[in-house]
C-alpha cells in the first residue's frame, strides 16, 4: 500500500510528492529474459541481483524469477540502491517482512529450503522451505529461523496444489534479541489469519538482502517467483503483492470420481487456494446435498470400506471467512462388486459336543453377491440329522458316533465368478464326564456354596433315598447318592420318571442352585444330553444313614458336605407338635429337640402319601432322611434352612429294638419289628453277655417290618446276641 503525503512549501509554492519509507524495494522481475544478475537490470542502470553462490543459472523467464531445485546459482537482492540504503531500509535491526507470488511447477520430492532474508555471505535469516505434501500431487510450505534440520521445520497446515499462485509472506523479526523468530503466512489478508512460527529462536542479526536458493540436484521441485516485496511492515510487504479485495476462492484440484469394489478403501481429496488459506471451510456435497463428513473440517473424505450406497455424485465446496464460495465441478463415483470369487475367512462353532447333544458349523465368508452354500459330509452329501443346508450355519441334532453325524465337513461357497471351498470342520461325539458325587459338590463357591457352572454337563449314578417324587406336575425330585456324597436330582418334562428307592439311576445334567440346594438338573426339552436311566433295584444298596449332632449346622461346610446324604438323628422330641396330624396339602416343617434343648427341624412333604396324614409321636429313638435346605440362594447367614426331609413314616423309629431268638439244633432264629427299606441293621454275638461282641452280619435290609436273622452256627456252648442300627 503507498501513501502520498503532500507537503506545502511557503517560500516556493510547490507542492513535492513524499513516499512513505515503509518498502525497501518492489521487484516485479520487468527483466529481459536471462541471468538475473546480469548489469543493468535496474532502472538507473545497476544491477539489482547477485550471486552468493554457485554459478549460470539463475533465469528470468517471462517477468519471473525460476528457482529449481536442481540448479546451482543462489542469488540475492541487497537493500541498497546504488550502494547506498534504500528507502525505508536503515541498516539497524528492524522487524522486516517480504512478500512474493509463487508458483510450483514441478512437485517437490524432498525437503528443501528455497527463500530467505540474508545478513551476510551464507548466514540466513527466516528460511522457507518446500516438501511434498500429504495429498497427491501437492507441495507444502515451511519455515524456520535459521536451522537446517528436518525436525526443526514448522509447516503451514494446508497443502499446496501445483501450477496455482499463492502469496507467500515471511517475517524476520531481528528486534528480539535472542529470541528473534521468523514467521509465515499463505495468502493472508492480516497478520492475525493463520500463519507458522519458528521453532528455532535466535539472536537478532541485520539483514541486508533477500535470497532465493537453487540447491544443486536436491530434488525435482521448480518454482516461479514475481512480485517481491521488502518491506518494515505487514500491510506495505502484503498489499503490495496482492490487493485486500474480496474475492472467492478456486478449486485448485477437484475430487476424482471412478469405479470402485465394494469393500475396498477410498479417499475424496481436493484442494483450495483462496484468502487466508488457513482459515478456509470446506464442505462436501453428495447428489446436490450437504454429506457429513467424518473427519470434520477437511478437505479430504475418506471411506473406510466402501458399499453400494456410497455412489454417487460429489462435489467439493471451500468458503473463505469472508463467506465467498466456490464449488468443484461433479465426481462420479461408483461402487461395485469385484468380479472375484467369495473369500472364506473360516469356520466356526460348536462341533466337540458329548453324545446326543446338538453341533453347530458357521461358514464365514464375504465376496460379490450373490452367495450360496453347499454343505458336504465326509465330501459326500448330508445325513438326515442336519439342516440348514443351502445357508452358512447348519445344525447336527443327535451326534452320536455311529449315526452318521460325527464326522468332516466342508462347505462350499459360491457366487458368479466362482467357488471357494472352506476348510474342513471335526464334528466330535464324546461321551458325558462320569464322575463322584462328592466331585460335584466341590464345583460350587467356597462361601456360599452355589453351583458355579450350570453349563457344563455331568453323569453320575448312585441310589435314589427317598421314597417318593418330592415335587408335582410332569417335573421330578429325589436324592441320589453314591458311595461319596448325595444329591438332589431334578428332571424337567419327567413324569414318567418315578424311580423307586432302591433304584440304581445314572442322571446326567448340569448343576444348578435352587433355594440352595445343590441339584443335578436335567432338563430335556432344551438339553438334549439330559438323561436318566434306572439301572436296577437293590434296596440293599442303599447307604448306610450319618449320625449328626443338631449342632452341625455350626459348620457350614460340613453341613455342606453332608447335604442330599441320608442323615440320622436321635433321640428326638416332638414337643408341642407330638399328636399332630401330618398334613396332606402343605408341606409340614416341625421343629424338634434332643435331651440338651438343642433344636433341629423335620421336613414332611405333601408329595409324599406316606407319611399324609399320620400322628406324630411324642418322641422318637431316631429319625432318618435326607439333609436338605430350602433358602433363598440370596440370603446370609448360610448356615439356615437345613432339615431332615422325612419321606417314609417308618423312618421315624419310635420303641427301643426288642429282639426275640429261638433255637432249634444247631440254628438261632433271631427276630425283630424292623423299620422298613430304609434302616439296615448289624447282628452281633458273644459267649458272654459283656462281650466282647463280634459281628455276624450287618446292613441287613428288609421291605417290611419283619426283620430275622439266621445264625447257623449256634450249636456248643451258649451265646448272646445284639442287634444294632445303622
């Protein structure tokens, strides 16, 4: 910007033309075309540029000052006019600032600087330097004060397109002292829009020219330079280059439309050239309407994985902040499928199953469409047991080892350009884990002690205990124990399922927690692999019943230990319940004492036509049944809920044993009211009636109340005989 100051002389009447010395030179390049140092390139016959370095090759073509990456010669223009300052220049530190209109023909492939104040021979002040950008076919700007390393560069935010003019302005600011610093701005309209600040503070030097460099063979990047520009301000170095008029900015380079496959990667790019550069928005239209971009303010659009939806016309739209915009012309892109066969990435799913469950095999495979899929057993066709063929998940009911399920399969996948067969998948038929009792019960957690996995699946077998379904409906609940440890088990959809005591029953299930009862469950309609198979009826395999003190429940993990095992307790008192009736529509929970006061409590189930409707005594010598606990699985402490779950009448033993024996030759018939099924007994002689007694037999069972023994070896001298239980 000039600005005339007219001053009135009194004496002479003339008015003289002053010229504010804000610029120390204006170089428009108006050379013949040649060397740019060459003498006489100046209006009063000097020469304005050269060399401080290199020889030959320093050009002006067409009113512009080339500089190559290639060439050799560095020129410079001193500020001085005819040896002395020019104006506005006075040889002092200054805050100076330049100005020029560059052009790249040629994209850069390195990193090199190519413009910069100068104070002497090779020290340079405010270095501009030139790199490829991070968009095809783009440049970039960058400045530091005086360093050479890479690392220390600071660029301009916003890649330059070739062959499009951009006003460059540089500060070196020697006012600082040591902390003198060079700054950049592309096409700014004031020194507040976006600009770049040096990293490298130096001390402030004078300078006393400005260069341009021509680095010999650094790379391919060819620039034009016209309208330089020195100036002691902002306004005069800028405005002097470019005027402040408003004007929209250009699409430099449009977005590039094409055909693309579906799933492929794609990036929209276009950039903009305008005023304040580093301050213009971008937006991107799909089919005439505002498309959001997802990396935000850019001129970039990028498609992660491309699909059919994504085609379209594109259009990209740069707005300065003055509010003036241009539009791209249109990009056509679309998105296709790539005639390429599917691509099976793998299969999957549930194929080691125990035997009878169900298998699954999943096919994972992408392409063009449209896909199809053919499944092949052992590379033949499928067994009547799987369906889903014709999709990519097929389904093996009842897998078993000779029924045609267990085996290899493959799956073939298809679409128009080919076939692409999967790998193999093993379908495995393997038989369900027997093990103890007492192993179930250590899968539960130490503290509350409720089944941790009620997935896993798991056979046992042992002898039902109780004598009748503890449960209604088509459901079904005993106790079952092994020689280990007992357990409730429970089948769901069972009501064919009602095994006697005595019964030997292999039942397999999974755990579960139901009001704290650790049971086996088997339900069938959604577990195929449930079962339960009654093996035989031995009465005499029943186990023999644990005395437990009423005190157990003290230790919750012995409690533990013994619950769904047959338990016995002694000498019981039915208190204020003695004479009560048992009842036939509810279950009937007593609480009972021993001799110390100690309390336990009885359970009755309404289920159980046994024991409905009966007395209950004033006492009992003992009392049998399972240990069971009926709490929520919530509740704390834990140690509550348990009981005695009677499921037989005559289990509740209320008369001492009375034995009668009678002799006939060398036999001794011995004979007693037993309690049925449930309690064994043990029979033991002597030769004296202090013992010591040796057993003769023991766990003697009997269905009804009729308990004998026979001792054929009762001949000789006399012998006494007691009778226990268990």
């Amino acid at each position: 910007m000039k600005r005339i100051i007219l001053s009135l002389l009194a004496f002479t009447c003339l008015a003289v033309p002053h010229v504010r010395a804000d610029v120390v030179f204006n170089e428009k390049f108006d050379y013949v075309d040649g060397l740019s140092y060459v003498v006489g390139t100046n209006n009063l016959g000097a020469t304005n540029w050269f060399v401080h370095s290199g020889t030959g090759d320093s050009f002006i073509v067409k009113s512009n000052l080339t500089v190559t990456m290639s060439g050799s010669a560095d020129v410079n223009r001193p500020f001085y006019t005819g040896g002395a300052p020019a104006p506005g220049y006075t040889n002092s530190v200054t805050n100076i600032f330049a100005s020029f209109t560059v052009v790249c023909t040629n994209q850069p492939n390195s990193s090199n600087y190519f413009a910069h104040f100068q104070s002497s021979g090779t020290a340079f002040q405010g270095r501009v330097w030139n790199a490829p950008g991070s968009l095809p076919g783009t440049w970039k700007l960058g400045i530091t004060t005086t360093s050479t390393t890479l690392g220390l560069i600071r660029w301009f935010p916003v890649d330059l397109a070739t062959n499009t003019e951009y006003q460059v302005v540089i500060n070196w600011d020697e006012t600082q002292g040591v902390n003198s610093i060079a700054t950049v701005w592309v096409n700014p309209l004031t020194a507040a829009d976006t600009s770049v600040i040096a990293a490298d503070a130096v001390a402030g030097v004078i300078s006393s020219a400005f260069g341009f460099r021509q680095p010999s063979g650094a790379g391919t990047g060819r620039f034009l330079i016209t309208n330089l520009v020195v100036a002691t301000s902002f306004d005069e170095a800028a405005t002097n280059v470019w005027p402040l008029t408003a004007v929209a900015p250009r699409i430099a380079v449009g977005p590039k439309g094409g055909t693309n496959f579906v799933g492929n990667p794609l990036l929209l790019t276009a950039v903009a050239a305008g005023q304040n550069l580093g301050g213009l928005t971008y937006t991107w239209l799909k089919d005439g309407g505002i498309f959001a971009n997802p990396d935000g303010n850019t001129n970039t659009l990028s498609f992660p994985s491309l699909v059919a939806g994504d085609s379209g016309v594109y259009q990209f739209v740069a707005t300065t902040t003055l509010g003036l915009s241009s539009t791209s012309s249109v990009a056509t892109l679309w998105v296709t499928n790539a005639p390429v066969p599917p691509t099976v990435s793998g299969v999957s799913g549930n194929t080691n199953v125990y035997y009878h469950q169900t298998a699954t095999v999943h096919v994972t495979a992408s392409g063009p469409p449209t896909l199809s899929y053919a499944w092949f057993y052992n590379n033949g066709p499928l067994g009547p047991n799987v369906t889903g063929d014709g999709t990519d998940t097929i389904t093996i009911t009842d897998v078993f080892t000779n029924n045609g399920t267990a085996g290899t399969y493959r799956c073939d996948v298809t679409n128009p350009y080919g076939t692409t067969p999967s790998a193999n998948a093993f379908v495995t038929a393997n038989p369900v884990p027997a093990v103890s009792i007492a192993f179930l019960r250590t899968l539960v957690d130490p503290v509350n002690y409720l089944a941790t996995n009620s997935t896993a699946v798991w056979q046992a077998t042992g002898t039902v205990t109780t004598f009748t379904n503890l449960t209604s409906g088509n459901t079904s609940s005993y106790y079952l124990q092994d020689g280990t440890a007992g357990i409730n088990i429970f089948a769901t959809l069972a009501s064919a399922f009602r095994p006697v005591q005595g019964d030997v029953v292999t039942f397999v299930g999974v755990l579960s927690s139901f009001n704290s009862t650790l049971e086996l469950l088997a339900d069938t309609a959604n577990n195929p692999i449930a079962s339960y198979t009654v093996l035989s009826n031995n009465i005499d395999s029943l186990p023999a019943p644990r005395t437990i003190p009423f005190s157990i429940t003290n230790n919750l993990a012995q409690t533990e230990a013994l619950e769904g095992s047959i338990v016995m307790l002694t000498n019981v008192y039915f208190g204020a319940s003695a004479g009560s009736l048992i009842s036939t529509t509810a279950a009937t929970t007593v609480t009972v004492t021993n001799a110390a006061g100690e309390t336990f409590t009885v359970v009755f189930s309404n289920q159980d036509q046994d024991t409905a409707g009966k007395t209950l005594p004033d006492s009992a010598t003992t009392i049998i049944g399972p240990l069971t606990q009926n709490l929520n699985n919530g509740t704390t402490p834990r140690n509550q809920g348990y009981a005695v779950t009677v499921t037989r009448f005559s289990d509740i033993v209320t008369n001492p044993i009375t034995l009668s024996v009678s002799h006939a030759g060398n036999s001794s018939t011995l004979s007693w009211a037993a309690a049925p099924v449930t309690y064994p007994y043990s029979v033991w002689s002597a030769t004296g009636v202090t013992g010591p007694y040796s057993i003769l037999s023991g766990g003697l069972r009997f269905s009804d109340e009729n308990g004998s023994f026979i001792d054929t070896g009762a001949s000789g001298s006399q012998k006494f005989y007691r009778l226990t239980t268990p």
